[in-house]
C-alpha cells in the first residue's frame, strides 16, 4: 500500500480514523490461534459508505482487505495473512433498534454479543448464541464464523438467528438481503449464505438478529463420572429420552483439572469426566424437567447427580468452564485446538480413539464442549519448541480429522476453517464441490481481495 | 428436442422411462397455480447417476431440464413454461435410512412428506415442516420452495430441517452439501443456498434431514372473535407473553364460510374471524401450557374460548384448515393466491387494509394462514372471463404487494416467487443484490437450461 493509496484512505476515512503506528497495527495482528501477521494499516470506519468506498479502492489497486471484530477467532479468519488494510468494527457498534414486539433487533457488526444479550434482556428477550468469548467477541465475527456456544444444543447457532443483513461486496456495492420478518423465501438465500462465509465473500455493515423471549428459569445440575466411557454414552441418551436441555456440556479428566482451581467445590480427584447440563423455560417447566431429569440419571446414568446450590456456584461452574480454552495452556505452552463434530451416538468412539491416539503419540490431548451437539473441542497440548513434538501434534491432528470424517462427522463445528485448517479442506469436500465454491468466492471477489488465504487450501 | 436427442435419452434412461405421450406429458404439465404449459417429454430416472448423464446432454445440446415433485407448487415452479424435458421424481421415492439415535434421515426427494412423517413417527420421532399438502406434496419439491406449514410458528421452516444435500449441478457435475450432523461450519453453506432455490441451481438427489422427538401429548384450542381487529392484535400478544403454540392459524369470515360444510359444529354465522390454536409436549407440559393460555385468553381476548372436545374434532378442524385453499374455489372461479409476510404486529394493519382494498376495487378478498410467524395467505377471488374483473384482480395484487413492504414485509413466505411473481422482485430486491443473484445463477447453469424463466424477471 504505497501513500497515494494512504493518502485516498485517509480521504475518505477522515481524521484520526486510519492507523498506521506499528503499536496500532499490532494491535490487530493476532487472534485467539496465537498467530500473528501486521497488516499495513486498520480502518475505523463509522459508516457503510465509507467501507464501500475502501472496497472500490481496493479493487482498483489490489490491495488486501481484512474485515475484523474482536480478534476471538480460533482458525485464523481476521488474520491479515498476507497484509494490506484491516477494516475494525470498533466505532461501528451502535444496536440500532430493538422492536420488542417483533423480537427482531438490528444491530452494526462491532457490537458486543454479551452486549447485545443484556440490551434484550432488559425487553424479557434472549440472544441465543453464546460462544465461550462472548463478553469480548462481537456479531460481525460471529456472524462471518457462524459461531455457536453452549446454547445451540437447544437452540441453534448464529444462522439460525440472522435473518438479513447489509453487506458490501468487494467491489464495493452495497447489498440487502434477507427479511425482517419469522419467514421469507424471496430470490436466493444470500444471508444464509453470507454467515459462516468467514469474511470471505463480503463485508457485514448491518445485521438483522431474530430474538427469542427470556426464559424466566434455570436450573443446573453437574454429574461426575468415575468412567469417560460412561459419560459420553449418558449424552444421546438424554436427549433421546426426549429430556432437551439448554446446555449439555462436558469436560474430561484433563479440562477438569485445568479449571480445578477456579471451583470452590471442585470436584474429587478421580472423576474422569463431567456433564454440566442445564433446563430453562418458565418456573413450572424447569422443575418438572429437572425433576424428569434427575429421576432418569439415577436410573440411567452411572454417575453422581449434584444440582447447583445457588446463582453463586452456577455462575462459577460457568466460569470455569468458559476458561478452559486459556486455562489449558497452564498445562503445556502451546495447543492445537479443534471443534470437531461427530453425530452424537459416536462421541464414545471419538473419547476412546483419542485416549489410543494420545497414547500412542505420546501427546496430552484433552476434550471438552458441546456433547449434546456432538461438537467436541480437542485441544492437542504440546510444546511447539521442540520440533519432534510438534510434528506428532500435527500428525495427532490429522488423523482426528481422518477419524472424524470415518465417522459420518465434520471438520468444523463453529470455528470454520480460516488458516488452520484449510490444507485438510478437501478431506471433506469432494472436488466438484470445492470448484463450486472456488467459482462462488470468484463472482463475489474477481479480484481476490477479500481476507485473502482463508479457507481454501 | 429432435429425436436423436430422445434417443440418448431413452439409452440413459432404459426402459419405460422416458415418457412422450400426450398423455403423459399433460400430467406433468400442471401445478396448484391451475396454470399449465406442456413439456416436451417426462423422465422417470432411479439413480444420480441417470440425473447426471440429462444434465450433461442438456446442457451440451440447450434443453431445458424442469425438475418435479409432486405438482403441488403453487407460483409456478414445476411448470416447463419453455417446454423441454421434465425430470419427475416418482421413482426416486425411497427413505434410505432413519438412524433414529442420531435423529438423522436420509432420503430422496420423491418420498411424500407425510409418508416421511409417518416412518420417522414410528421411532418416536418428528419431521416438522407440514405444508397444507403434506398427503401428497415432496420432499423435493419443499426443499425447493422452503416450504413452510402452521408448525413453523414453532419448529421453522424446511431450511431448517435440511443438513446436506446431494445434487447434480446444470452442467452434470455431483456435489455433496452440508453434514450429517447438528453442527457444520465447513467451506460455504451450499446446502442453505441452493434450499429455497426453485430449482433453478441444482436438481437434489438425496436429503438429509434433522428429526425431533415426537412430543407426546398435543392440546387444540378454538377462539371465535366477533371482530376481526381483536383476533389479529391477540396473536402478537401470545407470542408476546411467552407463550409458544405449535399452531397459530388465523381465518377471516370468507374462509371460515368456505369450510363452513366441513365442519359438524361450525362456528356461529356471525363470527369474524377465528383463531386455531395448538401446544405439544410432554402430557404436563401441554396441560400446564393450556392452563397458562386459557387463562391469558380469558384475561386478554375479547373472544370466546373452546378446546377441542376430542381427536375427532381436532382432526376435523385441520381437515377443514388443509382444505381451505382448494374450498375457496367455490365462492369464486378462479383466485389469485399470495402468502406475503408481514411482521406479526402488523397484521391487523394488514387486514385492515385488504377491507379497504377489497370494498374500493369491488373484489372478495379473503385472508388466512400462519398468523404466529405473520404469513398470511391473501386469496383474491376472481372470474377471469371478466376481463375488468381480472384488471382488478392484478391491481389489488400489486397493491397488496408494495403494502406489505411498506410494513417492513416480504412477498412470500413459503411459496417461492416462481412464474406467478417474479415481475414483482424487484419491489423487494434491490438492483446490486438482484444482480448478485442472476451471477451466481450464471455460476450454476452458465447456459440457463435448468428451469429456465423462474423467479427472476
């Protein structure tokens, strides 16, 4: 980006609104992968037309755009990998309207999602998605991953929750799609998509969230294992007793103990896994729901069953469970850390094959997350300093990858796959299907200028 | 299509499978617009392979290919308007699996979407999209249209259902979309993209879908308002108070009068409207959510209350509800049939409006349908052979139509634009977002000979 181009930018930014500095640009280097890459310049945008008139520029001179949010992203997919300009969302944050009768908000892409969550709740509404990040991250991140969180065992991920959106193309043209309404099926579904597209195919300005009304309870039980075995056969058990709870976590042996000392009541040194589940709804339906479900448990499930005393120790099981990500790496300086899928029927195969595959590695692998969606994360701890290591973690990696797709499941479940994972892209999408969406990102971006790299191998 | 080509079709095809008669051809020529336009053959293919192998020597020799469910479209999109060859699916009608602990189906798009709900329901499970055809209607054909039906208040709509897709691109290639999991973040969502499509980008060979448990117990509900503006402001106030029926229907007096036969005790003469009103779930779920309705029915509504007595009634209820469309033909000869979109506090402006519309151009205009997501099915009666009466008809249309924008809605909900609609796009569409569609349709089928003249003007 030579100063002609620097200089255009400042136009049409205004003042105090392109960085420069390299403590600016370091700023937004990195993201949650660890990984860092200085862009040549950050764009504070306030407005669409200013990030229409930063894509025709960069059309024009072929320069890299980067659109970021928070920086939480875990493959890489705000990283100004090969340089050139990231456009921050930092001053677009505003929610522009909440229509509470409607349940729809509307809201810029630098908007907090935990932000947002407290807004709606003040109208007796709920955002679902809640990715573990979400007092940090914003919805434009979100949106562009797809993110998902705890909640989506019940109800769903960020698709299932933006309905429309203003989105500028990279050659500058500003879109509309979608509805504001629960339906509509009008011309190609572009929101859709748009989200979990990983920035790739156009830049978010404004989004159209759907809302949910607030459950007035909740109710948290935490259930210890002596058996990992057992604890990950309990998980389609449950929901196919047709119990559907809100949240159906699970932590083995390793995550446990990397959170240990952030629980007051932590749990006895030889559990082997935990489930952390969760029921909302009106008063009324969670008792009877936590009432079905205790009495299933102690039918079923060969565990101990502890409800949660009070707000106090629910808040601080959340706690540690939203921090095993940074926690772990108390356990070793570096993670390779994946959100595969597998259906739910298979995560006992998948816990047993990675306790054989850490075995044979010799590699500390742990797992931990969704259960109730069968969205695993593997965190594959290692320390990148010593080369021979560091070749088994990948080694580890790819037959995760392998074994995961033998199982019926897949690559990603709501990190997409950025940089970390795109060299294994085709190990899940066939290439006549690849092609397809090569052609897709080329009608969108001739010019390939839009968060170049991601994605594809 | 000359006869060599006929002739490479029946090599690909085999035997008794490509149909030419007259006969023949005028079955496949129809759809629920009572619009008919004759193809120039039938193929009755049993593989991907033999839909690969059309689309190869369609795209090379430029004939259009117009795939077919089961006819129950109603703007149009089955309908050969340039002729060609129509594919039906009546052979490829097969449920390849129910893996009922994963809650997954597989299945090809002939297989009737009751049929499908009957299979799965013998597991204990539910399939919800339930469009008014759902005897006869496809798979196929639903995944096309999104279809949606008076579950979706609750459940969602057919997008929301389907996970992967196998299809056969225009120009022969075979691509596999999405996952056979809950969740699913990998390279673009193809499968969102190309669901709701018209088949305009790809001809599906194979489904899979997200099942739910079966909820046990259900409880069905009649309000009868003697004020049309009372029953449209109460179902934003349901909604509103937390409560979450499976079944929101609303019908005006006109549609009531249409089905008033079907019914053993139907509603007095002089009710305006009334409201359908259905909770499931577990036995106490459905009895607790009753309770809780009742009594804010009693509260709030200024309408008379009554629970089905029985199966019998409730069964007869929705007969009477399913039938609507076909019974209002005999107030009139012919209608025009829209399913617009309005936000839900909105729809008493809406109904408002069409009284309005309906006394100044002289017209029946009547209204119903999914009153909880805000889609209303809008009938404008009419005898074409008048030809004032059919100028009428298309103004109030069109009327209808930049209203319903107005109000922050959408043209359809659940029917798709097709040939009835489509010089109405753009209304709603804007020309940069309309244009990006028409590039990605030039993405799909560079030679425009899958269901050529759909959805765009």
């Amino acid at each position: 980006m030579n100063k002609s181009i620097l200089k255009e930018l400042q136009r049409i930014l205004g003042k105090n609104s392109l960085l420069t500095s390299w403590e600016d640009r370091a700023c937004s280097s990195y993201d949650a992968t660890g990984q860092s890459f200085l862009p040549d310049a950050v764009a504070l945008p306030e407005t669409t037309a200013q990030i229409a008139a930063i894509l025709r520029l960069a059309n024009e001179h072929r320069f890299p755009v980067i659109p970021r949010g928070a920086g939480s992203g875990a493959t890489g997919g705000a990283l100004p990998v090969a340089g050139g300009l990231v456009i921050s969302f930092a001053r677009m944050n505003r929610i522009l309207e909440i229509d509470a009768a409607n349940m729809i908000a509307v809201a810029e892409p630098g908007v907090i999602t935990g932000e947002l969550q407290a807004a709606v709740r003040k109208h007796g509404l709920m955002y679902p998605p809640d990715p573990a990040s979400l007092k940090f991250c914003s919805l434009g991140g979100n949106a562009a991953e797809c993110a998902g969180g705890p909640s989506a065992v019940k109800y769903g991920v960020t698709r299932d929750y933006i309905i429309g959106l203003e989105a500028v193309l990279p050659t500058g043209e500003i879109i509309k799609t979608g509805v504001r309404t629960e339906k509509g099926v009008v011309g190609y579904d572009l929101t859709r998509l748009l989200v979990g597209s990983e920035g790739t195919l156009a830049v978010f300005t404004k989004l159209i969230l759907r809302l949910l009304p607030l459950p007035e309870a909740k109710s948290t039980f935490l259930l210890t294992f002596a058996s990992l075995a057992e604890a990950t056969k309990l998980v389609a058990e449950i929901l196919a007793a047709g119990l559907l709870p809100c949240t159906l976590e699970f932590m083995d042996k390793t995550a446990i103990a990397a959170v240990r000392s952030r629980l007051s009541s932590p749990p006895p040194e030889d559990v082997a896994a935990l489930l952390l589940v969760e029921f909302d709804g009106t008063a009324d339906e969670v008792a009877r729901q936590a009432g079905r479900f205790a009495a299933f448990v102690r039918q079923k499930g060969n565990c101990a069953l502890r409800q949660a005393a009070d707000e106090q120790e629910t808040a601080e099981l959340w706690q540690a469970r939203r921090s095993i990500s940074p926690a772990v790496l108390s356990l070793r300086p570096h993670k390779i850390a994946e959100d595969v899928v597998v259906p739910r029927t298979k995560i006992p195969e998948l816990v047993a094959f990675l306790e054989l595959l850490a075995a044979e590695l010799n590699l500390l692998i742990l797992s931990f997350g969704h259960a109730g969606d069968g969205n695993m994360h593997v965190n594959i701890m290692l320390d990148k300093s010593k080369a021979e290591e560091a070749r088994r973690g990948l080694e580890a990696k790819e037959r995760l990858f392998r074994f995961v797709l033998s199982l019926g499941g897949t690559l990603s479940g709501e990190h997409g796959i950025g940089i970390t994972k795109s060299a294994f892209l085709p190990l899940e999408i066939d290439p006549p299907t690849l092609c397809l969406m090569r052609r897709l990102k080329q009608v969108f971006d001739p010019n390939g200028i839009l968060n170049p790299e991601k994605i594809f191998p």
